[in-house]
C-alpha cells in the first residue's frame, strides 16, 4: 500500500523585521528554512533570517495547500495573527 507524501505548512516569522511572516508548504520544513535564510526565494531574501514559528503536518499535499491558501486570506491572516502571535 502506498502511503501519500506528508506535507507541512509553516509560518516564519522574519528575525531582521518580526512584523513579517511568511507562510509557505514543503516536504522538509529544515530544508526549507535553510533556502529561505540563504536567499534562494526571492520573496522573502530582503528579509531574512527566518525562524520557524510553527509548523503543521499534514497527511496529504492535497489538504496542506487547502490550509496554506487559506492562511494566505484575510481570515487566514487574522487566524495566524490570533494564533501565533
């Protein structure tokens, strides 16, 4: 039986400006941090380095990208704002 790849959402919080966050999906949060504090997204480079603020595991890719877009809305940015400081 095959099992799905899990996946994780994760919200970094920038150490240079902690009014940024960033939230993003990956297979390997470690991996992910490391690109990002090397500059390897552009989206976020000006602003690092990252530290993770939280990560969730999710059973499949299919609903951790439902729980990062929904991150990405107002109320997802309210929820975050709420929940994780």
């Amino acid at each position: 039986m095959l099992f799905p790849t899990k996946r994780f959402v994760y919200v970094l919080r920038s150490i240079k400006d902690p009014t940024r966050r960033y939230v993003g999906v990956t297979a390997d949060v470690s991996k992910r941090v490391a690109a990002h504090n090397d500059g390897k997204n552009a989206s976020t480079a000006q602003w690092a380095p990252w530290s993770v603020d939280v990560s969730v595991e999710f059973r499949s890719e299919d609903m951790a990208a439902r729980f990062e877009k929904y991150l990405k809305s107002g109320a997802g940015h309210a929820f975050a704002k709420r929940h994780f400081g």
